[in-house]
C-alpha cells in the first residue's frame, strides 16, 4: 500500500536573496550609508547571538551570479518569528536599497524511512541545527515527480524506503566535506523540498548533485527548482561589499 511516510519537523525556514540597488547605495551620503550598515549589522548580531544560544539559527551569504548579492537563511521555532525577522529586515534604513530576487518558505524535516530514534542526539541535531559557518553554501528546491509510470506518491513504501537507503548510502559519503539539510515546504511552497548545502570546497555542491543524478531517487524521481550558490559573508567581507 502507498502510504506516506512519518515526518518529524523542526524550526520554520525561510530561504531569500536580495539585489542590492549599489546605484541608490553609492547615491547616499557617507554618514547615511554608515548608519545604515551600522543598523543592518546590529540585526545580524541580534540573529548571531540567538544563534549562539541555540535559540534559532541563520546564514548569510552574498550570492553568485544574477540571481540576487545576499543569500539569507533564517531558522525560527515559530512561522510567526519566521516573519517577525523578516519585518525586522524590511524596517531596516538599508532595506531601501534592497529588492527581493527569491524567497521560500518550508520547515527542518527527517522523514522516517529508517526508523530514526526522535531522540537520539543526531536527529535532534538535524531538527534544530546550528547552521556551520562554511565557505560556501547551495540551495534549490526540489519536487518528485507524479506522472504516469514515475510517481513518487503511488510507489510502494518499502520500494521507496528500499531507494531512499541507497540515496543516504551516497549522501553518507560525503558526510565529512558537505552538511546537508532537507526541509519540507508541502503546502508552504511552490516545491515539496527544499535542500541547502554547506562546505568549505564549493566543487563537492557539484560532485554530491552529479553522483545523486544517477541514483535512482533523483534519477526517475527528481524534479528540479532553481539553483543558488553563495559565499560566506562573514563581518569583513560583509563591510567590503557595501564599500
Ligand atoms: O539512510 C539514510 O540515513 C537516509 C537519510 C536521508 C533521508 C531520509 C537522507 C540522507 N536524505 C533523506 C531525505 Mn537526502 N538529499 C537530497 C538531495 O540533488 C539531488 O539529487 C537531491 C537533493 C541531496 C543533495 C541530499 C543529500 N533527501 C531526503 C529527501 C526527502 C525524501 C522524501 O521524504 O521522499 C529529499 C528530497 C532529499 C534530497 N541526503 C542524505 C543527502 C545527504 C548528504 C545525506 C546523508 C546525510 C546524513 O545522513 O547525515
């Protein structure tokens, strides 16, 4: 019987990039430009010291391409305090000179095809993890597929289980260079997934996806949203892109 599978999830998600509109930026005086860098960075550390204390978790990034400059990941207990940053960030001065490119909503998910102990420290891990503060980070969204022949949903349960353990034996062999989180964004979003990526060599975001590509899961099932690559910004790097 087809039977969908236990999901236990953890803190609500909210994946966005912004532009930012440099002309307007550079249009503004010394002093306006100060304080706004000043205000954006007192809401970082507000987020970096709810960080600390394991109270919620966030990742900024300044993008690659034209997809957008800051890639922003905020991790909340609550969609109310999801949102709440959110506000937080479109209050701020600096948010004048920023235009969303990209958001999604989901929230942390472990399905239970192995049978996880909920308690065990590793899941609980997953369910509220202190994002790492790697080199590089990717995300995309991601569906599978329901059509005739291949549809995820209307595949037998063990069957499924039977691939997802094939689909963690690949992702296990990068357990020590990538950190991977799935989140879950069924009736939240436009995809059912969504996965985020962390490692300090961005070649292995491209070797972990081409190797999946071949396994089945991915292979038959897959279907794939847009792609975001970013890098670390950090307090320095952070200062030199709004110099
Ligand atoms: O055997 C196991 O431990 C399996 C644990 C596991 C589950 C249940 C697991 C492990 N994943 C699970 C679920 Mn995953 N994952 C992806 C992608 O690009 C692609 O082709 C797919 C995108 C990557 C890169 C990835 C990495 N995973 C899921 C689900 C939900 C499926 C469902 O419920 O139907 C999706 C959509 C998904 C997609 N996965 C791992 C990884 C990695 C690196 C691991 C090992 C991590 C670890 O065990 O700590």
């Amino acid at each position: 019987q087809p039977k969908a599978v236990l999901t236990y999830e953890g803190w609500f998600s909210l994946h966005a990039t912004y532009r930012i509109n440099f002309q307007m930026w550079q249009s503004w005086t010394v002093t306006e430009r100060k304080a706004a860098l000043l205000e954006f960075k007192r809401f970082i550390a507000d987020l970096e010291k709810e960080h600390e204390a394991h109270k919620s978790s966030y990742a900024l990034y300044n993008a690659s391409g034209e997809k957008g400059d800051l890639l922003l990941w905020i991790l909340q207990p609550t969609l109310e305090e999801v949102n709440a940053v959110k506000t937080r960030l479109h209050k701020l001065k600096i948010a004048a000179v920023l235009e969303a490119t990209s958001s999604f909503v989901s929230v942390i998910e472990v399905s239970n095809y192995m049978q996880f102990d909920i308690n065990h420290p590793r899941v609980q891990e997953r369910l509220y993890p202190k994002i790492p503060r790697l080199r590089y980070m990717c995300f995309y969204p991601m569906s599978k597929k329901r059509e005739q022949g291949d549809n995820w949903f209307m595949t037998d349960r063990a069957e499924r289980g039977r691939m997802m353990r094939s689909h963690g034996q690949i992702g296990r062999k990068y357990e020590d260079v990538i950190k991977e989180f799935t989140t879950g964004a069924c009736g939240l979003d436009d995809w059912e997934w969504g996965i985020t990526l962390m490692s300090d060599d961005v070649v292995q975001f491209k070797k972990i996806v081409y190797e999946m590509r071949f396994d089945e899961v991915s292979a038959r099932f897959g279907l794939f949203g847009s792609f975001t690559v970013g890098t670390l910004l950090d307090d320095q790097s952070l200062t030199a892109l709004f110099a």
